[in-house]
C-alpha cells in the first residue's frame, strides 16, 4: 500500500503474543455510550487485542490493519472480520458501522484522509473514539 511504513511485520507474531490486552472495562465503556451494537470497526486493529473484546459488545467487528502480517497473527473469534486496508480507504460501506475506534494506532493515520472515511462510514449517531 502506498505511503503504508510497516514498521511491525517482521515482528507479528511476537507483536501478537506480547501485545498488552486491554482491560474489559474499555470495551464495555465503547459499547455503553453506542446507541447501537450491530457493527464496530477497529481501525489499525494489529493483531486484533480490542477488536476480540468488542466483539462480546457487538453482533460483528470489523478489524482492519494495512499489515497483512498482524492480521495472520491475530486472534479468532466468529464475530470478528480481519480485512487489509489502511484506515483512510476502508472499503466499507457508508453509514456502515456503529462505533469507529483506533486504540493505539491513531497516530500513524493520514489525519486529514481518516477524518474523510470515519465520517462516511459511521453511521448519523454513531461514535468515533
């Protein structure tokens, strides 16, 4: 992917064994203040901590990471979808999903093109965070 500076392939699946969790009350706390719970998208999901524990929130998780690697490494649930594409161009449908929400990955976005696709594929009420 195009300007996409891969800084953890190489080390996905120690990245996926040693990654912290994040503690249940992060999820619950998204999932509260959604009006609605039939989709999340975890923006830049690595290797899918948060998208796991949204995922007992939520009918269906969306994860996405431009690092094919991190999405081979992460772990398994039937509500979740490990899909490839960079945050700024999802390829998800508009007004698609409930919650949107970058744990730790914010900070490598293009922030000017994200703010573009989160406000298109969140649906009118939906929460961003």
């Amino acid at each position: 992917m195009a300007g996409f500076a891969d800084h953890f392939s190489e080390l996905a699946a120690r990245y996926a064994a040693y990654r912290p969790h994040y503690p249940p009350a992060l999820a619950i706390a998204l999932a509260d203040r959604s009006e609605r719970h039939d989709v999340a998208w975890d923006v830049g999901c690595g290797s899918g901590q948060l998208s796991i524990a949204l995922a007992a929130h939520f009918a269906r998780v969306i994860a996405t990471d431009p690092a094919q690697a991190q999405l081979d490494h992460a772990e398994r649930d039937p509500r979740v979808e490990y899909r490839r594409a960079p945050a700024e161009a999802s390829g998800l449908p508009d007004a698609s999903c409930d919650l949107a929400v970058a744990a730790q990955a914010a900070h490598w976005f293009d922030w000017s093109r994200f703010v573009v696709e989160v406000g298109r594929v969140v649906r009118p009420g939906g929460l961003v965070a």
